[in-house]
C-alpha cells in the first residue's frame, strides 16, 4: 500500500526540530525516503548558481558590449564597401 506524506496526521505543520524531522522521515514509506535522499543529494551537489550582477556590472557589460558591436560592425561595413568596389569593377 502506498501512503503519501501528505496522509499524515499532522504533515501540513512544520517540522523543526532535528529529531522531528528524523521522525517524520523514518514515518515514510521506503519509496519516499528514497525521494528525498535523491532530492537531498541533487541539491547537495548541484553547481551554486552565481549571485546576480548590480546594476554598476551590468552598465559595465552592456558598454563594453556595445564598444565590440560598434567596432564589428565598422569593420563589417569596410569589409561589404571593399566587395562593392570589387563588383561594381567587374
């Protein structure tokens, strides 16, 4: 038979303390607790997301950013004026 957690007496309160929560776990079913160990462990060793960047670093970016597009697409025009030429001779 299998039982939810949510099937529990007393499973919408919130568990604190450390022995609490080893009760609630040891409550489960053992396909349950197979669930959380995998969840524990994904979370345990998942990569840390980096912390999001201050409106300052964004400015930063954004201008060398737009510096690099500005200096691409000059050279991008030279490039497409010298193959004009090149046309426009034959």
């Amino acid at each position: 038979m299998f039982v939810r957690a949510s099937d529990y007496k007393y499973a919408n309160a919130m568990s604190t303390s450390r022995e609490e929560l080893l009760k609630s776990f040891d409550l489960l079913p053992e396909v349950e607790k197979r669930e959380v160990a995998s969840e524990i462990i994904r979370r345990m060793f998942s990569p840390r997301r980096e912390p999001a960047m201050d409106e300052h670093q964004m400015k930063s970016l954004y201008d060398s950013f737009a510096d690099e597009d500005h200096e691409l697409a000059e050279g991008g025009m030279e490039d497409y004026n010298k193959s004009l030429a090149i046309e426009d001779a034959q």
